[in-house]
C-alpha cells in the first residue's frame, strides 16, 4: 500500500520536472534560487531547513511541511529537534496551526519509519 507522503514524493517530482520544462527565465531562475538559499552558507543545512519548516508551518503549506521534513530526516536531526521547532512554529503562528503540527507529527512517523 502506497503511503500519503509517497504520493506526495511522486507528484512533487512530476510537477517539478514540469515546471522546470518552461523556457521562463524568471521560474528557472526562483527555482535555482531556492534551492541555493537552502544550500550550506553562514548557517549550516540543518538550521535552514528547520528555519523552511517553521516559515512552512506558519504559512500553512503541508506540501512546503512535507519538503522541509524529509530534508530536516535526511539531515540526521532527530525527532526532538524537529518537535522543538514544531513548538516554535505553535507558539509563533497560535491555534491555526495546530492542524499542520498534526499533519507534520503523522509525517514525521512515516519518515522515522523508513529509517
């Protein structure tokens, strides 16, 4: 049985290899941005991604959520470094965001499993 997060995975990927497909200066040169930001600088990889998830968070975006968490997994931090940024994350964005710290906690499961 295919899991959520692995169709996530999937349609990530696919809408990616799309998007890139356009001979849009401006969408090639985002893409290209971000991917840099997130790349080692001053701040370490780990710190960034854990600074994309609470920005995700409090932005509501579980795909953003999803992207940040693998990342922050395939980084090595743990679970209890992930879950104090998840409280950051709750006490900057209040209540509203009690449905993606739900949403994250059953992602993060999955992908501790797969460890």
């Amino acid at each position: 049985m295919t899991h959520e997060f692995e169709t996530f995975r999937e349609k990530r990927k696919r809408g990616n290899e799309k998007l890139l497909t356009t001979d849009n200066l401006v969408i090639k040169r985002f893409m290209s941005l971000d991917k840099q930001a997130y790349g080692e600088g001053v701040l370490d990889i780990k710190t960034k991604e854990l600074l994309g998830l609470v920005a995700s968070m409090v932005l509501r975006c579980n795909d953003c959520i999803d992207y940040h968490l693998e990342t922050c997994v395939n980084q090595g931090l743990n679970k209890e470094e992930i879950d104090e940024a998840i409280g950051i994350a709750m006490l900057v964005g209040g209540s509203i965001v009690i449905p993606h710290a739900r949403h994250a906690a059953e992602s993060l499961e999955f992908l501790f499993s797969e460890k």
